[in-house]
C-alpha cells in the first residue's frame, strides 16, 4: 500500500503506509490468540468427554403386566379384651383384632351369645344362630341351615357376610342396641 505525499521542501514521494506493520502485528496477536485458543481447546478436552445420546429409543413391550403383589404382613394389635370361653376365643380368631370386640357385642347383642336362638320375622323370613343369619343368606356357601345350627358355621358364615356389607347387615348395630354391649 502506498501512497503519495510532498516532503518539506513540497517534492512528491511515495510512502509505505505503517498499515503492513499493523497488519502484520494483529495477524500476530490472532496466531498467539489460536495458539492460546487451542491450548485451552486441549485442556478441555482432558477434562470432558463428548457423549452422542440416542435421539429415539425404541422399545418393545406387552401393554400390561402381571406381577404378584407384595405381601404385607400385619402384626395383629393386642387388644385388652378379655375373652371368656373358647366360643369368644373362636370369635375373636375369625374377626381379628380390630373387630373382635364388635362381632362379640353383635354376637351377645343378636342372641345372648346362644348358638340355639332364633326368630321369626314379620316379613316370613328367618334368623337362626349366635349371629342371627336370617333366612336370605342359607343359598351362600357355607351358610346353609345344617352350617347354621353350629357354632363354627354360624360365626363363619357371620364373618362372610361381614366381609360382603360390613356391619349394616345386623339390625342391632342399625338400630344402636349393640352399642350398650360394647
């Protein structure tokens, strides 16, 4: 690059311009620049890894599954009620823990605890046994009359129908008599 200038005494020349010099010192500065650029370029490459995920997986699976359930064991509360006779026991042994203390009171509140009680209703139907099963359950299995008249089978066929409607089954705990024998 050049151009023209007059000296002091007004005569032409042709100068250099002090842009090479210029130039030359940033083509400089770019190459320490590069040099420290690509130093710290190597530095941080000993430090990471470049990991190429997966854009899309596929996987194949049946839409649903069966698995077992977790058994979850339940340590049976001990409760302060005193058990009498091995009909209580018995009782108390098919209703647990929690509902050993209702199903008693159910029981002494349906029948005086007697495995011979029963009743005729106005509606022609029937209650037999300790927990009074009216007539309406004898076609469930386990709850036919012959079962009815024993205690065993009066105090499991009264568990199963606990398990189905809970206690709203009995009329004493509809009513509230129960609650005098709790």
């Amino acid at each position: 690059m050049e151009y023209i200038n007059r000296d002091k005494e007004g005569r032409f020349t042709k100068k250099r311009k002090v842009g090479v010099l210029v130039i030359l010192a940033i083509i400089g500065i770019m190459l320490l620049g590069l040099g420290y650029g690509l130093v710290s370029l190597l530095e941080w490459h000993d430090d990471h890894v470049i990991v190429y995920n997966k854009v899309l997986t596929v996987k194949t699976a049946y839409p649903i599954t069966i698995k077992d359930r977790e058994k979850i064991v339940i340590r049976p509360l001990i409760m302060d009620i005193k058990v009498d006779t091995p009909l209580e026991q018995m009782i108390c042994e098919t209703f647990g823990n929690w509902e050993c203390k209702t199903a008693l009171a159910v029981a002494q509140a349906e029948s005086g605890m007697r495995v011979d009680a029963w009743n005729s209703n106005t509606n022609g139907t029937l209650d037999i046994g300790l927990f009074q099963i009216n007539s309406i359950h004898w076609d469930k299995e386990g709850c036919s009359l012959a079962e009815l008249v024993t205690e065993e089978g009066n105090v499991k066929c009264a568990k199963k129908i606990y398990d189905d409607s809970g206690w709203s089954a009995w009329s004493v705990v509809n009513n509230g008599e129960v609650g005098r024998h709790l």
